[in-house]
C-alpha cells in the first residue's frame, strides 16, 4: 500500500471546452519555468534572447523576470529574499504575430499560473503529480475533456518549482531544499478552484522492482 494523492470530483467548476470564439488573450503558446544552474554558466547565457519565435530568458533572479512583466524597475519588487537569490531559466514559444513589445504581457499571464486546453481528468492528475511528492490518480470517472485554469501566489509556486525539480532528480542547493521544507505545498488547496479535490489515501500502485541489472552491459 503506497500514501497517494487521488483526484477526487467536487462541485465541478472546470469549464468544457466551448467552440464559441472567445477573446484572444496574449500568451505564450508553451512556455517552460526551471531554477537555473549557475554552477556552469558564462555572462553571454544570463538575461533575455530572442530568436524569431523562441523567446528564452537565462538565469535571471525572479525579481528581473517580474519587473520586466510588470514594466517597472526591479527596486521597485518588494517579496521575500528568495526573489533576489534564486535564478530561474524560462523558455517559451510565441504565438503567430506576436512581438517583442508583447512579451511582457505575456510574462504576466505565465507567472504563478496553471493553465491547460482540451485535458482529460487522467492527463490533469498526470500533470498535478509533477508538482507533488507522490503519485496522483483519477479517481474522477469524468470522461470528457476541459480547459483548466488557476493560480498560485509567486511563493507558492517557488515551492512548486523546486519540488518539481527535486522529482526530476536535479540537485539543488541546500537553501533551496530548505524552502521546500518550510514551505509545505499548496496545490492541494489550489486544485479546489477547479471544484476538485485531492485527498491523501493509500491504495495499491503497480511499481517494477529490480531485483539484478549490471551497471555495464554485456558484448552483443
């Protein structure tokens, strides 16, 4: 018996996809968030390229990434000190048409912010487990599929980020596992804007053991 998170339905707030037009909002098509490591990088990777569609920002301490958003300067981001000490790599693709001068605005709409198009219940619990410290199942029977979309504050998802990188196996810096253990994780409560639920259970998972594997393979 293995400790889960499962999915469970609510009072369901998530929207079915429409095919009624809807207002065109300024966003990346896909954009990726992830604490940078510093350990090996040079001046010329650190701050904001772009190329052509490809929009990608190196190493910047979320503070810089908020003021650029937010078109202000970065003395005027007031948070906690984690803004300042921890650097992030974002990488995000822009939509058709778009420009530079609309990328701030699209900052704004990606920071703290999940959002999804035509996902199932099974591909939400899916993408929640990256974010947790343990597997997640839909326990929903909901078989169509919706369009999510809800937030979390800039330090909860600081915490996300970090867990979500500690699952990936990335090696973090003692002060970075100190703000996952102090930070507890919000996305259980976060989730109930959508009107579902997850609940700690413990139920059977499937899991492979390997009970004999050499580390170098044999001579074909």
């Amino acid at each position: 018996m293995k400790l889960l998170y499962a999915l469970a339905a609510g009072v369901l707030a998530l929207g079915p996809v429409s095919t009624q037009a809807q207002s065109p909002k300024v966003e990346f098509e896909v954009a990726s968030v992830r604490l940078a490591d510093m350990t090996q990088r040079d001046a010329v990777t650190v701050g904001l390229r772009m190329d052509g569609a490809q929009m990608r920002i190196g190493g910047l301490p979320m503070r810089d990434v908020l003021a650029m958003a937010y078109r202000v300067r970065a003395y005027q981001i007031s948070g906690p000190d984690w803004l300042s000490s921890e650097r992030f790599d974002i990488n995000a693709k822009l939509p058709a048409g778009a420009t530079a001068e609309q990328v701030p605005d699209m900052l704004q709409s990606l920071m703290g912010r999940f959002e999804g198009r035509k996902f199932t219940a099974q591909a939400i619990a899916l993408s929640l487990e990256r974010w947790m410290d343990r597997p997640v199942l839909d326990l929903t029977e909901l078989k169509g599929t919706y369009d999510l979309d809800f937030t979390v504050s800039p330090e909860d998802y600081q915490t996300l980020l970090i867990r979500a990188a500690v699952n990936a196996g990335v090696r973090l810096p003692p002060q970075a596992l100190q703000l996952l253990d102090n930070g507890g994780n919000a996305l259980p409560d976060a989730v109930e804007q959508l009107g579902l639920k997850m609940e700690s259970r413990r139920m059977p998972v499937d899991v492979i053991v390997i009970d004999q594997m050499r580390k170098a393979p044999t001579d074909n």
